[in-house]
C-alpha cells in the first residue's frame, strides 16, 4: 500500500482517540543530549511515554534541533498540566494559527539591464550557489519555473532532499511537508496534504517569483504576456510545505523552519504570518533569530490588514518586514453607463457582452446583503439577464461573481467602499466583471438609485497596458505601523512589487480557487504583501551572491537606505487607500531598488549580541530571553539604555516624558576607500535634529564610524494634529547616498503584552509603571488574538485571554496615559456568535459605551467595532474564502477632567 495513503487511514483510525488531545509547543531549558538517547526524538518520546494517562497516550509530532529547544506533542490539557510543572520545562504552548497573507516585474525593478556587485568592473551576479527556502503550500514541480535547464550541479553544502512523490532536480532541490500540527486541528486530512505537491497555488507562486527560471510567453489567459522570470532566475529552490486550507500552524511553521536551517538555505521566504505578539510567543520570530544567526536572511510579509493603523505582523527587528506596492501594468476595463464611461480593472479572458446595454439592478433585496452579492442574496427575477452593482467586502471578490452568476446575472462591476477606498486589484473572473473604485463606485450607485428601472451597463476590456503613472503606488491592503511590539523600532521595513504580479501557478486549481473554476493555468496573477515577500527575497539572493560575506543585516540595510520615496513621475509616493501622501509607517524605508543595493555604500550591520542585547532592553524575563535565543545564562551585562539604540537602519523616535531623545549608530564602509560622506536631515518644523559629527571620512573597506543624533521637541510649538510626523537622515557622497527614515511621535505609546497573567509594558517611558500594571491583571482563560487602541494608550494583549475581572488603573497613577477597562464590558459587550452554515463564518460583536466618573475625571470607554473583510486572504489568494471574516476590535479611552464639562 502506498505510504501516503497508509498514512491517511491510520491518522482517521485514530481520530476518536485524538479528538480531545490538541497539539502543544513544549519549551525545554537548553541543555546537551544525554548520553543514553541516540536522537532528540528518542529523548522526547520517552519524556512523552512517563505522563500519565487520562484518555490515550500523548504523540510526539515534531522534535526541534535547529530553530527552537524542544518539541511539539498531542496531549490532554492534563497531560499538558503535567509537563508545565517538569523542571526542565520552560513553557508548553497551545499552537497557534497563521494565515497566508512575475513578467513585468523585473523591468520595473531594473532588472532588465545586468545587475553587477560593482556596475564599472563585475560581470553579471550568478546565483546559481544561493538556496531560497520557500515556506508555503508546497510547490507544483512540473511548472517551467522550476525547469533546470543550463543549471550547474547542486551545491555541495546541501543536505536537503526531496519527498518520494516530487521529483529534485538541479533547480527545485527540496520539497518536503509538514502537516502533523494541521491534522491534529483539523481533525481530518487528504493525501494532498500529506505531499510537497501545491494544490492552493500559493506556493508555487511565490517560489516563482523569488527564484522562478526564464519562461517565454508566459500569460495568464492572455494576460500579462511576456518572459516570466524570479528575481534571482538561477538561485535554487527548496519547499517547505507548512500552510493548508485552514491556515499554518506554528508547530508545522516551526518545524519546516528547523528543517530549512538544517538542510542550509541562505534565504527564507514567508509569506504568512498572524497578529503581533511579544517575540517569545511568536512562532516565526523565534524561528527567524536562530536562522539569522546561522547567516539566514529571512524575508516575511507585512500583512494584509491595511490601511488600519498598527495593523502589522511579523515585526521582530531580524526579519525583513516587506509591504506592498504596485508596478507600472494594468489591465483596463470599461463599464459604459447610459452616456457615461467608466475606467476600472479586470482580468476576464471569457466572452463578452457585446454592445448592447442590457439593466444594471444594485440590491436586488433592498438590504446589505445582497449589495454585498452574499451566496443566497439575490433576488433571481431581478438579476436574471442584467449586471449586477456588488459592494466589495465580506465574501471574495471572485465569489461575487460566481454569485452573480448563479442568479442568472450576465456581468457585474464591484465597486469599492471605504474600506479600500481607491485600490484596484484584478481578477479573473468568471462572468464579465470590472472592478471600480470608491469614488467611481459612488458615482454608479446614485445613477442607478436615479435611473431605477433604466439603469444600463454595458462592460468591455482593454488588455494589458504598460507605464502606468503613477507608479508605484502604496496597496491600500498593505499593513501600517506604529510597530506595536517595539514602537521603539520603525516598521515596515520597505514595500516591493506586491499588485497584480503573475507568477507560476498549480495546475491542481482553477485560477480563481473556486471549486466551479475549471479553468486551468500554468500562470496567476495575485496580490497581496505574500506576493512582495519573494520579490525581496529574490532580491537578497541577488545581494547574497554578489557580496557573500555580508551578514543578512547588512543585506537590509542595503535595501533599506538604498530604497526611494518617490513614484515614475518624481512626485513622492502615494498612499492607495485615499491618493494621499504615503510615510514610513505605510512604506518603510521606501520601495526596493535593486540595482542601488548592490553598491550602498555604507551599511548599518548588527550581530546575534546586538539582537540580544535589544531583547535586554525590553526587561524579558530570563526565561523568556532563553525561548528566543536559545542560549541559557544570558545575564544581560550588555544591554542598550533603550530599545531604539539597535543599530537599525531607520529610526522611530518617541517624545515622552523627555522632549529630547538622541541615538547612536554605527556605519560600515562597503563601498570606495578614502571617501567622504556629509550628512543632512529633515524634520518637521516643530522638531530639531542635531548629528555628530556632521562628516564622516572612511579610509579603508570595512572601516566603522559612530555618529549620535539628537531629535528634540521645539519648546513652545504645538505638535501636529495627528501628533505623529517624518523625516530622514541622509548620508551622501559622491557615489552613494545613505537614507534612513524617520518617525516622531508625541503621544507616548504604552503596550502592555498580557501573556499567562503576565504584563509586560512596552514602551520606554512609561515602563516605570510595569508593576502597577502588572498586578491589575487578572485570572485568564485562552482565547485568541485582539489589540485595543487607547486615545494615548494602546494595549496589545495574546488574546487567547479573556478576563474574568476587569482592571483599573488609577489616573494619578499614569496621567495623560491612563487605563481603565470595566467589568461592565463582558455584560454588555463583546458578544461573540457564530453563524455555521453554506456562507462563510462571521463573527459578531456589539458596540457600547460607558461613562463613569473615576479620580476627577469623567471615564468614556467606547468599544467601538469593525466588521472589517478578511482582505488579506481574498487580496492575497481567493482560494481561503472560506476564512473570509474577522473582527477589527477597538476600544477607546477619553478620560476629561470633570471641570471642563462644566
């Protein structure tokens, strides 16, 4: 019998006997093999074999060596019980669950011309030594993105293979899965998930992008027609197969991160993460340190949760956080209502229309749902033989369509909301379908509220269309700061091509994920900051070739300061979401710039100590030091006086209780001897910036220099509205310019990470009160992930916890930043219900406010709630519509003093 198979039927023999155990990260204190165990897997299965049992015997499912110390295990809660009371034991761990957030794109990053280690002397960069380890849905392997024609053969220092039912090649050199943290939350599985094979399409598209070879004619139904090509066209490939229809789940991230670490790739790609948490109960960051350290450049998405502030994932310092921008292509549509024609964006490739106008019908039920062209919302006689005016969100975009089509609908324009205000983003749809923007969308939903019964449509399409201006602009979806882990550390880091990008897709699945989508293609076109991860990681391949012995912090600090802030018609970047100006906490540093990263002239470098030593900075336990660094003892002798003091390559300055904050950096010279660089800052009128000193002269190659600026708050001038600003610190010379962004805010950010009654307060300002919040935390019980946004206060906590009391902490204890959240919000709100049926799930909160009189003040708890569309699947692949929804929850504090009501 086939293994696979055989490995199915024993996993649903064994379903009654696992359906009450759950799968848990058990944290060991490091320690040595002992001598009587050959493996960690025998070592960790005898631990496992001494609980006791209450139901059926606990399973090891995955032993870590490389990314973190310990392993993952199917246990009771009691069993879990046992284990957290070992000695050796430092935390046992629910998983948790992560979600999955070219042909043109190489000539709009300049990658059309050679790019060159140094463009006066070196030849073309061969990255045929470089390993890209993709973590994803696996890899379709029969894709000519994978073909390794003309490939040398593969690097001596792999140790990585290929499971039996994928075929290695001198270009795809690994594609292993990891499933066991999946099938125990699932509590079912196929064989499909048991292979490396891609049958979402994800992975195989973001593989291609990174490292994809050199395919001509490559479209997608026509579309987009041209020499697809990845970022570093020679580098190899590995796949790491860790996300599923659900989602990704820890244990199985962990897993293939140790994997990949072991097997010895010198990139790795993630396009996926969750919501932000303090870095030793992040998964991914934790994985990620251990590769930096081996040398490991690790790139990973931003998030789709954009424009929502403070909405990013994946935010540790060592990891290249990537947003999203669009290229300079577009794909034209046209929506010619009555006299009027309209401009959006399609990818149908089907028959058209033709030009007779035919009824345009907008809520065919007079409620949302069916504005919104939910499954089961239209009214068939209404729709039978007209287009369809849908509302973007709530189900995916290409689900409407299907909708439309199922009611007898024979086209549909999806106009925007306010919640993606001007992003347009195509698809292929399966009936003739052009999406609009917010305002255009306005503009045909009051035609068709005027016209009623004489409302007309007739829709046609353009193609593909090339230098589009502006471009880029920033994604609406893309995910923003402040960094809420670490304000302290300006995050994103930089944002890439990440809008309508083709790539190489699975055969297994039509190109829209629908199960009525027969179409097949060997090419997609997705969006979503899953599809500018790779292109970054495409990118540090290229850096990692040219300049093998930078670190993988000098390699972002490449692409950092060497990334520009403005669009193709030199006017600065955009923001999507609303056509306003765009700023680091929606861009980073700025767009990626390959061709400038190569020589950037200075770099700001940092190793595994300085990472360390900003963990000191941020007061973790010793325990929670060790989760992260994998190093016992670390007694934090060296630490920096504030976590803003890493020598990163931006800056992200708080004025709290001090209107002065200065920082010092240092810079490595990887560019000509014996040059000279002068410096020049921006700030806005209200703040000062002093550096020291103002020139930096480098001898020698690999030569460092200190300089310390002081940024300080103007006395006597008001901060802006917004009480947030930018600006940049720019080293130049002759040959290079150096640019590191800045943000200023002036309202003190206070997080707290509330982690098994834990509170950890995370801003630098108001950590004297840690204690005091400390002790106001009460008994928990897990939950999920949730932040709420204070008016001067935002407190993250690990949402698994719901308290059973609430918490007050008095204003005379933090004024200006005070926090109070009553018991009465569990009485009269946050309600959850969940509707199970043929639609999607939604969950339902209800809003409220409270006011209470508290210290001399009056208290306003307003728990405001955002239904907010799940866009960072249906942005980044229309396959998960099945996990279409979620809750944007936040609550708000006013706290005024009581006269001034009066």
């Amino acid at each position: 019998m086939n293994s696979k198979i055989y490995s199915l039927l024993l996993f649903l023999t064994l379903l009654p006997l696992i359906s009450s155990r759950q799968t848990y990260i058990i944290h060991l204190s490091p320690h040595s093999l002992p001598s009587t165990f050959s493996t960690h897997h025998d070592y960790y299965s005898q631990s496992l074999n001494s609980l006791s049992s209450d139901s059926a015997s606990a399973s090891l499912l995955y032993a870590y060596t490389a990314a973190y110390s310990g392993y993952a295990a199917s246990l009771t809660p009691s069993q879990a019980a046992q284990l957290r009371s070992s000695p050796n034991v430092i935390g046992v761990y629910q998983d948790t669950l992560y979600q999955l957030h070219t042909t043109r794109t190489p000539e709009f990053l300049g990658l059309d011309r050679p790019v060159q280690a140094d463009p006066a002397s070196s030849p073309g960069i061969d990255t045929a030594d470089v390993i890209v380890g993709v973590l994803d849905t696996g890899i379709w392997p029969e894709s000519a993105s994978f073909s390794d024609s003309g490939m040398p053969p593969v690097p001596s220092k792999w140790k990585g293979n290929c499971d039996n039912d994928v075929k290695c090649n001198k270009k795809l050199i690994g594609a292993k899965t990891f499933s066991h943290g999946y099938m125990m939350a699932s509590g079912a599985t196929t064989v499909s998930d048991l292979t490396p094979r891609d049958v979402d399409g994800h992975g195989t598209h973001t593989a291609s992008t990174a490292a994809g070879s050199y395919v001509r004619n490559a479209s997608l139904l026509g579309y987009a027609e041209g020499t697809a090509r990845g970022m570093a066209p020679r580098a190899r490939v590995a796949a790491y197969k860790v996300c599923f229809k659900s989602g990704c789940f820890g244990s199985d991230i962990l897993a293939g991160m140790d994997q990949a670490i072991r097997d010895g790739v010198d990139v790795l790609s993630l396009s996926l993460g969750g919501g932000s948490a303090p870095y030793f109960r992040d998964t991914i960051a934790i994985g990620a340190f251990t590769a930096v350290e081996k040398g490991i450049f690790v790139s990973c998405s931003a998030g789709n949760s954009g424009p929502t502030k403070a909405s990013l994932a994946n935010t540790a310092p060592w990891i290249m956080t990537v947003g999203a921008g669009t290229l300079d292509r577009d794909f034209p549509a046209f929506a010619v209502l009555g006299s009027k024609k309209f401009t959006g964006v399609s990818l149908y490739s089907g028959p058209g229309m033709g030009r007779k106008p035919v009824g345009l019908v907008y809520g065919s039920k007079g409620n949302g749902s069916s504005n919104l062209c939910l499954p089961g919302t239209l009214d068939l006689n209404m729709v039978k033989g007209k287009v369809v005016l849908c509302d973007r969100g709530i189900n995916a975009r290409v689900e409407k369509g299907e909708v439309v089509k199922e009611a007898g609908g024979v086209g549909m324009i999806l106009a925007n909301t306010a919640a993606s205000g001007e992003e347009l983003v195509a698809d292929a749809h399966l009936i003739p379908a052009v999406a609009v923007g917010m305002k255009v969308g306005n503009v045909i939903r009051e035609y068709v509220r005027k016209s009623g019964k004489g409302a007309t449509a007739v829709l046609s399409f353009g193609g593909t269309v090339l230098n589009v201006r502006p471009s880029p602009v920033v994604a609406a979806f893309s995910s923003r700061g402040p960094n809420m882990v670490t304000p302290e550390i300006l995050k994103p880091d930089v944002i890439g091509p990440g809008v309508n990008i083709l790539a190489a897709w699975s055969e297994a699945v039509g190109p829209t994920g629908l199960d009525k989508d027969t179409r097949k293609a060997k090419f997609n076109i997705m969006s979503g900051t899953s599809m500018s991860c790779p292109h970054i990681s495409g990118l540090a391949a290229l850096l990692k070739a040219a300049h093998p012995e930078w670190s993988p912090s000098a390699i972002k600090s490449a692409l950092m300061t060497s990334a520009y802030n403005h669009d193709n018609t030199q006017a600065p970047l955009r923001d999507a979401a609303d056509g306003s100006l765009s700023n680091p906490w929606v861009h980073g540093a700025g767009h990626v710039d390959p061709y400038k990263a190569m020589s950037p002239g200075l770099v700001y470098d940092l190793s595994t100590d300085d990472y360390i030593a900003f963990l000191c900075s941020l007061k973790y336990s010793p325990v929670h030091l060790q989760t992260v660094t994998k190093r016992p003892n670390i007694t934090c002798s060296t630490k920096l006086s504030d976590p803003g003091q890493l020598n990163y390559p931006s800056f992200s300055v708080l004025f709290g209780k001090s209107r002065v904050v200065r920082y010092t950096r240092e810079l490595t010279n990887v560019g000509s001897p014996k040059t000279l660089y002068q410096v020049h800052a921006d700030a806005p009128p209200n703040v000062g910036v002093k550096v020291r000193p103002t020139q930096l002269y480098f001898r020698s190659v690999g030569e460092k220099k200190k300089y310390t600026v002081s940024f300080s708050a103007k006395k006597g001038m008001v901060p802006p509205p917004s009480k947030m600003g930018f600006g940049s610190i720019l080293w130049f010379s002759k040959k290079a310019q150096v640019r590191s962004p800045v943000s200023f805010s002036w309202d003190a950010i206070l997080v707290v990470d509330v982690v098994h009654n834990e509170a950890h307060v995370q801003d630098s300002v108001l950590r004297q009160h840690d204690e005091a919040i400390r002790h106001l935390i009460y008994r928990s019980q897990l939950l999920g992930n949730r932040t709420f946004a204070f008016n001067n206060v935002i407190c993250m906590y690990d949402s698994r916890q719901q308290f059973e009391q609430g918490f007050d902490l008095k204003l005379q204890q933090l004024p200006r930043h005070a926090f109070f959240i009553h018991q009465q919000q569990q009485k009269q709100g946050l309600h959850q219900q969940l509707h199970v049926g043929s639609e999607q799930p939604v969950h339902e909160q209800h809003p409220f406010k409270l006011q209470q009189q508290h210290s001399g003040n009056l208290i306003s708890v307003e728990h405001l709630v955002q239904q907010q569309i799940d866009e960072q699947l249906t942005h980044d692949d229309p396959l998960h519509i099945k996990l279409i929804v979620r809750i944007g929850t936040s609550i708000w504090l006013h706290a005024i003093p009581v006269q001034k009501l009066n």
